[in-house]
C-alpha cells in the first residue's frame, strides 16, 4: 500500500513538474496551467464518497486494482497529448481511478490493524505520499530535463503496472459474512452526524490545500520565483517532502510507542496534528519572505511539519469510524478535503497572474493551516470509536482477526 501510495503522489504532481516546459509547447497561461493542474482534482474528489461505498461493501483488493490500472493508463497516454483539451480529458480519467486509494488503505487499516500499531501502519503511507513528490521532483527534474516531459509519462504510467503483480499475489482475497441491517444502513448522513465528522472534513481540506499547493505550484515557485535551475528544482523540492517522509517514519513510530505507554489517542494524534499544522503554517510564512540558507531551512522545516501533521490524520478517521464505516468515512472526508484541489491550484495561478508573486498564496496556504489545526483540536472530540449501534446489533462486516497489539 505505502508503495502504491508513493506512485499515486508521483503521478498527481508528475504535471507540475513539467509545468515549465509544458506551459512553454502550449502556450497557456497561469490560470490555464492551474486549471490543468486541478483538473486531477474534479473526478478524484467527486468519486471519493462512490469510492469508500465500493470499498466497504466489494472486495477491496479488486476495486483498488481496478482504479490503478486506470490511473496508470491515464499516466502513459498523457504523455502522447499535444492539446489542452486532451490533456484536461486524461487528467480527470487520472483523477477518477486514484480515487480509490485512501478509502481501500482506511478500510485495510482499520480492520487488521489494532490501534497500538494504526500510527506506524499510516506513517508508512505517508512515507508513500512524501516520496512520491520527493522523487517525482527529483529524478523528474533530471529527466525532464534531459529527455523532454513526454518519455517522462510514457515510463511512469507503463512501469507502474508492474505493482499489480505483487498487490494480486499478496493481498488476501475478501470473504464476506452475512451483515446486519443496522450496520449496513451507516450512510453518509449519519457520518455527517457525528461533530467529529465535520472536525475530520475541515482538517483534511487544511492538509490537502497545504499540500496540493506545494505539490502542484512548488517547481513553479522555485524556477520562476528563486531562480533556480530545474536541478536546483528537483534538489530543493525533494528535500523539503525528503524531511517530511523522516518525520512521518519517527512521528509514527513514536506515536505508537506513546500508546503503549499508557497515553490515549486521543492526546497523542492530536498533539501531532495540532503541532504539525501550527507549525507548516509559521514555516510558509518565513518561506515566503527568507533568502538564502535561512529559505532553504524553511523548506526543510515545512518538510518536517507536513510529515508531522500527515501520518495522523488517517489513523484518527480509521479509529473513529471502526471497519463497518471506515471506507465511507474516509470517503465524505477525502471529498470535503480534496475541494482543496480545486481550489488550491487555480486560485494559485490567479493570484500570480494578477500580483507577479506567489507572496499571497503563501500566506493564504499558512492561515487555512492554522485553521485545520484548531479543528483538529477543538471540533474533533475524543479519538474513540463510534458506537453506531447497540452492542447486541454489533456485528463484522467482513471475515478478518480484530485488531490485536500482538499481532503485527
């Protein structure tokens, strides 16, 4: 899953990283490029709540290998484009089989995995989500650089099929059991119920907007604003999401530590994800105005509070929603979430075409920050399961252990 998680990131930011050459052979303007860049975003969003509904009632192995290979697919053909149209067209196929993904992990997650081991289980997910960006930039710049955009996809999009052999030979095929009415019968508007719901909602959409905006527009920022090389890009780009990939693996792991210690959940993901969007927001902010070595430590920084922020907001919802929900919960939260997509990158693009600066979309992107951390905080009540129906109506939505800290 992590490794299908670091392909996913590289193939939604792969766009921006050829943004400067892209914007060139079209001639687009910023607002089109972010239009583009959010394109991904309409379908992915949208799908989310479908998605956590085929998750929670279909194998989950066979749906999330149905969405990959699209998205794979849609990666490659990109890659053949020479429109503005198509390249919209490919872009939303993109965005609809990536959908998928963090409802089929929410589900996998939240059924084998016992809340003693969920912190390092979703750090490793978003060690997946950091590299992705990380390497994409990286050894993206450097290709694109030296072999043009296109070969770029074309191998992306075809080498990323060969996931699907070790994902088919090694996830466990689903055995269903006859449910009850009541546990069938949690939808949307009884997730929506719960005030944890919506404090959930609200910080995802902070997570997502911070993250899309560095996803999408970073490279931009770095070549047009700073002036740096398309390596300088690819070395500067990938520290900051290098930092926050370390910061996940140790935040995670010590998390679950934390909890065996005696803390309640409660006190430790909240902690990191009050911290983590505090502290991302400080450090946009003094990105947006340094030079030099002290920029260069910001974006570092930032790294680090994103994957401070990030490994806990999965294992909050996973905890919360229990197995019977945990696909459609994450699902209404993605879509509420990734209403970021939509916005982060035109809005971005807007903004620079009118100022001839990305000042403001740094200051923007730390306040929506701050806001996701007071939600995370104060509108999330206690990280404890919910009790959807009386404990003589409980029953298991699919045949699976329940989740024990012995088990790893």
């Amino acid at each position: 899953m992590a490794l299908s998680v670091l392909i996913n990131y590289i193939d939604r930011s792969n766009l921006s990283i050829a943004a400067p050459l892209l914007q060139n052979e079209l001639h687009i303007s910023n607002t089109q490029l972010g239009t583009l860049l959010a394109a991904f975003f309409w379908t992915y969003g949208l799908m989310q709540i479908p998605a956590g509904w085929l998750v929670d009632h279909f194998d989950v192995k066979w749906v999330f290998a149905t969405g990959f290979f699209i998205w794979s697919i849609a990666t490659a053909v990109t890659g053949t484009l020479h429109s503005f149209a198509a390249l919209i067209a490919v872009r939303v196929c993109l965005g609809f089989g990536e959908s998928v993904v963090f409802p089929s992990c929410s589900n996998i997650l939240s059924t084998y995995v016992g809340e003693v081991r969920r912190g390092s289980a979703n750090a490793m997910l978003m060690v997946g989500l950091s590299l992705g960006p990380a390497l994409g930039i990286l050894v993206g710049g450097t290709v694109v650089g030296a072999f043009g955009w296109r070969p770029f996809f074309l191998a992306l999009g075809l080498g990323a099929l060969l996931w699907l052999i070790p994902w088919l030979a090694w996830m466990p095929r689903r055995t269903f059991q006859p449910v009850a009415t009541s546990a069938q019968s949690i939808g949307v508007i009884d997730i929506l119920r719960q005030r944890s719901a919506w404090g959930t909602c609200i910080g995802q959409f902070s997570v997502n907007y911070f993250l899309y905006f560095l996803v999408t527009w970073l490279p931009s920022y770095l070549k047009r604003e700073r002036g740096f090389s398309l390596a300088e890009v690819g070395k500067y780009g990938g520290l900051l999401f290098l930092m926050s990939a370390l910061a996940a693996m140790v935040v995670g792991k010590l998390s679950d530590r934390w909890i065996k210690a005696g803390a309640t959940a409660t006190q430790v993901r909240k902690s990191a994800l009050v911290g983590g969007g505090f502290g991302i927001g400080v450090c946009l902010v003094l990105t947006a105005v340094t030079q030099g070595t002290v920029f260069i430590a910001m974006l570092a920084l930032t790294g680090v509070f994103l994957g401070i922020a990030c490994c806990s907001t999965w294992a909050v919802t996973q905890t919360l929603s229990g197995p019977q929900a945990a696909g459609r919960w994450t699902g209404v939260q993605n879509f509420v979430g990734n209403m970021a997509g939509w916005i982060a990158p035109v809005l971005t693009g807007f903004l620079v075409d009118r100022t001839g600066s990305f000042v403001w979309p740094f200051l923007i992107t730390a306040a929506i920050a701050w806001i996701g951390a007071m939600s995370w905080g104060i509108v999330v009540g206690p990280v404890e399961p919910v009790k959807w129906e009386p404990r003589s109506l409980a029953s298991v939505l699919i045949a699976a252990p329940s989740p024990d800290a012995s088990v790893p």
